[in-house]
C-alpha cells in the first residue's frame, strides 16, 4: 500500500525476521521518557523486560508494520503475545501488546498516524480481537492513540494502559 503525504511517497511492508537488528534501535526509540531526559542508554536493551518485545523477532504471532519513506525504512508498529503478566500492557494471553517508534527524523509528519492504523487494520484481518499499549501520561503520542481507537483502562507504575478493540463484524 502506498499513499503520498505532501511531497512524500509513504508505503508499508511487513516487519520480518531480517529486520531483527534494527528492531532494536525502533524499541529503543519507543522507550520514551518525559523531557528533559532523553533517549536512555542503549543498555537498556539488555534487560529481560524489554529484550521480551523483541527479540526472536518473527514468532507465531508476531505481527509488525514498516513505513517506508521516499524509499528509508523510517519506522514501525509490531505487535507481540507475551505469556500473562509479562509485559507492562499484559492483560491476558491473546491480548497483543504494541509498540511504535519512527527514526527521530520522521516523528511528528503525520507518519504515525498512517503507520498505526495500517498495522491495526493487519491485526484485525489476523483475527486479533484486541491490542494493548502502555504510554507514559506526558508522551504526545497519547493523542495518536486516542484517534485510533485506544482507551485509557488503567495506570500502571505511572504509565496508563490503553486498549483498543477490533470493529464488530458485519453480519
């Protein structure tokens, strides 16, 4: 799918497992801390409860988005089951938790508001039911959210969980 943004050329592929490198500078981007602090040390990666939203890429069930800008990989949305309670969005074990980052040079273009939907809309022809998220209270990306259908359920260690369901069905 290709879609032109002004004077941009924006189109989708699907996050596979040779992808697996750069899935990790996406989730480092996506682990978003209020200002002033900044991206945190790559380190970070190396912990168990993060490695869990990446590594491995490609398993059952993984399912994942790549925008493509003018021809750069410029971001992506995945989504990953994890077994109940792992992970801070776990809500139990069908439930996909999300994650989206774009290359700092393509945040705030209106990018994430295509990439979202377009791997949501994967989701729902896979048959997932749900997708949920956490998002720290101050992250302008709540708002994305919101447009695509997430609702806050709950906070969790300071970060609200959002849930968005599949549309009903036509009969």
């Amino acid at each position: 799918m290709t879609q032109t943004h002004s004077d941009r050329t924006i189109s989708f592929r699907p996050l596979v497992e040779s992808d697996q490198k750069i899935i990790w500078d996406w989730l480092h981007i996506a682990l978003w801390d209020p200002p002033p602090a900044g991206l945190r040390p790559r380190e970070v990666l190396d912990h168990p409860g993060v490695r869990i939203y990446a590594e491995h890429w490609g398993r059952p069930g993984d399912l994942g988005v790549v925008a493509i800008v003018d021809g750069k990989d410029a971001g992506a949305c995945w989504l990953r089951v994890l077994p109940p309670g792992v992970g801070l969005a776990s809500i139990d074990e069908k439930t996909p938790q999300l994650g989206i980052a774009l290359q700092p040079e393509y945040q705030h273009q209106g990018i994430g508001s295509r990439l979202m939907p377009e791997t949501l809309s994967r989701a729902w022809r896979a048959g997932v039911e749900q997708v949920a998220l956490t998002v720290h209270p101050q992250n302008p990306a709540l708002t994305l959210y919101e447009r695509c259908g997430f609702r806050k359920v709950e906070m969790r260690n300071g970060y609200h969980l959002m849930v968005v369901r599949a549309p009903a069905k036509e009969p």
